[in-house]
C-alpha cells in the first residue's frame, strides 16, 4: 500500500500534466482556426484545377505529356507519404502510415517495386521499421511554422526531377484530409499520371466544348507541373488542419483523463488518511485501557 506521501506526489505530478495537456489544447485550438481556414480557402482553387485537367485531358484524347499519359509501366511505384512532424496528436500520424502500408504491402505483394519519400520526421520512424531499404528521402519540415506555396514547391520539384530522370512510373500521394476537429480521412491520391474524381459539376464542364490556344498539349506541358505542386500543397495545408484538429482532440481528452485520475487518487488518499487516523485512534484507546 503506498503511503500518503506517495499518494500526495502522485496526485501534484498528474495536475501538473493536466496543466500541460490543457494548455496544449488551447493552442492547438488557436492553430487550428487558421490552419482550418488556410486549408478550406485552397480547396476551390485545387478543385477548379481538377476540373480544367480533366478537361484538357479529354480534348487531348490521352495524346498528352509524359506527366499526363505516364511512361507506359506501372513496374515502379513511388509512395510520398506525408505525415506531421510531431507526436501527441492521437491517431493522425499512425492512420496515414497504415493507409501507405496497406498500399506498398499490396503493391509489393503484385510484384512491383516501391520506392518511398517520407514528408515530416514520424512517418519516417514509423515507416522504417518494414521499409527501411525503400525510403530514397525523407523532407523535414520542423523549421516551418506556416505552410506556403513555396513550401510544396521544393517537394514537388523533387518528384519531378525523379520522373524525368525515369526513377518511377507512378507516384501516389497520402495525407489526411481534414473534416472536422474529430473527424481527419486518411487519403491516397494518384499524382503522376493524374487520376481525376469523375464527380457530377466535374462530369458536366467536361460535357462542354473549349477553343484552346495554344492547343491542348501545349497548356498541359505547362499546367501538369503546376497541378503537381498544387496537389502537394494542398495536402500539406490540409495535414496542417488534420494535426491540429486530432492533436486537440486528443490533449482535451488526456485533460480528462488526468482529472479523473486525480479524483480516484484524491478518494484513495482520503480513505488512507482516514484508515491511519482510525487505527491510531484505536491503539491510543487499547492503550488507555490497558493502564
């Protein structure tokens, strides 16, 4: 049975990290408002995007750039797994490693070759543990306190610096998009060759016939790399909104775990107290008695 004293240390050192964990909470929360809006501001932008590739794609019947028609294999795949560069978020990082997993033991499995690309430092921890020999390089993005454009660019640039040099015929994208404060959907998308969601708005402007000039092939050598980074970018902004969101999720329930922790520890202390007061009570008693 440990003594009051122990009772007393344990009970200051959970307060201490029920402080912690609130305050993690309430800054989570003040992040996620403009990580939130950041992401859902680029969401039109990115969709508008789609819906002109996909278009420019139909008119140019699969006769396109490499980027958009692919090399011809589906041999080597590349898997660009973002994830956050910190813990204490709950499920988040653990949920899209699972969806990167699921995919390259599937794509290993179909004999083809992967190769990986890990974007924040816990999905390299995680990753190579199965994949070690499979991870080309890993982007750290401690360093950066708000997500910009400029910030997706240098990791676009390397997937397409890596496709033109002919490493890998696919490249599949995974974050976690953002729904709301307890709801983030692990999400794997297809950016070289682009696959495009054949949604209904989407399915109607396609049905529409566009004049381009130049002609098509010339807008989409221009456009698909474009597209690469915006894809990138969007991911980013949305893994920003998802961490924040799990990560407050996750400290208001730790803050609650940590109070009800110290209630229980509070009601044994009480109850100790009261068993020594007792059986002193009882010894000075016997002991009056006896004389």
């Amino acid at each position: 049975m440990p003594s009051l004293k122990d009772l007393r240390n344990r009970i200051a050192s959970v307060t201490s990290t029920q402080k912690i964990t609130k305050a993690m909470q309430m800054v989570a929360a003040a992040k996620l408002r403009r990580a939130q809006a950041a992401a859902e501001a680029a969401r039109p932008y990115a969709d508008r995007v789609e819906t002109v590739l996909g278009n420019l794609a139909a008119a140019a019947g699969g006769q396109g750039p490499k980027l958009l028609s692919g090399t011809g294999s589906e041999q080597v795949h590349l898997l660009l797994v973002c994830t956050g560069e910190r813990g204490l978020a709950g499920a988040f990082n653990s949920a899209i490693v699972r969806l990167a997993r699921e995919k390259a033991n599937e794509l290993i499995a179909a004999g083809k070759t992967i190769k990986i690309i890990c974007v924040g430092k816990k999905g390299y921890d995680q990753l190579r543990r199965s994949f070690e020999k499979q991870i080309i390089e890993t982007v750290d993005l401690r360093g950066v306190r708000n997500v910009t454009y400029e910030t997706a660019q240098p990791i676009a640039k390397k997937v397409l610096d890596r496709f033109d040099a002919g490493e890998f015929d696919v490249c599949t994208l995974f974050y976690s998009r953002f729904k709301s404060v307890i709801a983030q959907i692990p999400t794997a998308q297809q950016i070289i060759p682009p696959q495009f969601e054949e949604e209904k708005k989407g399915a109607e402007d396609r049905r529409i016939s566009y004049d381009y000039e130049p002609d098509e092939g010339d807008i989409l050598t221009q456009l698909l790399p474009a597209a690469v980074g915006a894809r990138v970018y969007r991911a980013l902004l949305e893994n920003q909104a998802s961490f924040y969101g799990a990560q407050m999720t996750a400290m208001d329930n730790a803050t609650r775990n940590a109070g009800e922790m110290i209630r229980k520890q509070r009601l044994r202390y009480n109850r100790t107290r009261q068993a020594m007061i007792t059986k002193e009570l009882i010894e000075i008693i016997s002991g009056a008695e006896a004389l």
